[in-house]
C-alpha cells in the first residue's frame, strides 16, 4: 500500500516539475518577459528631458515630454523645439507614440515636416539598452533609423539618425536627451 503510495506522489511530483519547466520556457511565459522588458526600457523615457545636439547639420534644442498613454500602452513623446520660425511657432513639433505588439517595438511618428501618409512603418526588435526604430516605406524599403540608446550610468538617451539612400546610410541627428 505505502510503496502506490509513493509511486503516485513521486509521478505527481514529476509532473509537476515537468509542467513547471515548460511554462518557464513557454513561448507565452516568453512574450510576458519580454513585455515586461520593454516596458522598463519604455518607463525610462518617461519625463521632462532637454534635448540638445545636432540635427540636419544645425544645432538643436528641444523641449521633450514624455508619458504614458492609453492604459499604458504607449508612452506619448511631445518633442517642442525652441528654436521658431518666421510665423513665430517653434520650428519643429512631433508627437510620437511607442508601444510593444507581440515581440517589437512601434512606433507612430507625427511632425510639422509634413502630414503623416500611413505608407511609412515604424518598428524596432528588441535590444537590452536601445530601442533601434527603422522606418520602411511603402515597398519595404528602409529609409531612416533612429536609434534610441539608453545610458543607465546617467540617465540620458541619445537619439541617432540616419538617412538610408540606395542601402548608404548617412547621419542626420545626433541629439542627447537629459532630464530637467
């Protein structure tokens, strides 16, 4: 009797362990890591950040905002430059929105430069210290990246631009975010 005993608790004791394992290396349990990774390296960009640098070969400073948004789906970025045009308004306005869908980053990026057609896409696979968005055209084709690394050790951002013609890339902006 003791000896089905202890077969019965040590099979359940088995398969216990055996579901334990699977769900820690499930595709679900995965994406749930992943996800919370993200949104850590998404929470950082949270706040009010000065950002200075270089943009299209003149110098640039911005005011940036940034915050959660719809149920914390997205982290909203107002990004307001000092600098002002002729018409008195600043020169450059851009309200981006950045989520995580499955196992990427997205992006919506909306400026003042022109209005937002929808044939651009905007994504970014996952990296330990940097969110590296590429930007595709309606073919597929890359035409821009814009790589957001973060540095732990003082808390800034820098944000790397780079045009992409004919598979050459060629800087844009070179700007560091640090916080106000």
């Amino acid at each position: 009797m003791f000896q089905r005993f202890f077969i019965a608790m040590g099979t359940m004791l088995l398969v216990g362990c055996a579901q334990t394992q699977a769900m820690r290396t499930s595709p679900l349990n995965e994406a749930a890591a992943n996800a919370s990774r993200s949104e850590a390296m998404l929470g950082r960009l949270v706040g009010s950040w000065l950002l200075t640098g270089t943009i299209a070969g003149q110098s640039a400073v911005h005011d940036v905002e940034a915050e959660w948004t719809l149920q914390r789906n997205y982290v909203r970025i107002n990004e307001v430059s000092r600098e002002r045009g002729d018409n008195g308004l600043p020169a450059y306005e851009a309200t981006i929105l950045i989520g995580w869908l499955d196992d990427h980053y997205v992006c919506f990026w909306f400026d003042n430069t022109e209005v937002a057609s929808g044939d651009v896409t905007c994504r970014a696979a996952e990296s330990s210290d940097s969110i590296p968005f590429e930007f595709r055209d309606a073919e597929g084709a890359l035409i821009l990246t814009n790589t957001f690394t973060y540095d732990g050790a003082e808390d800034t951002w820098r944000w790397r631009l780079d045009n992409i013609q004919d598979g050459a890339s060629q800087m844009f902006g070179d700007v560091t975010l640090r916080r106000e």
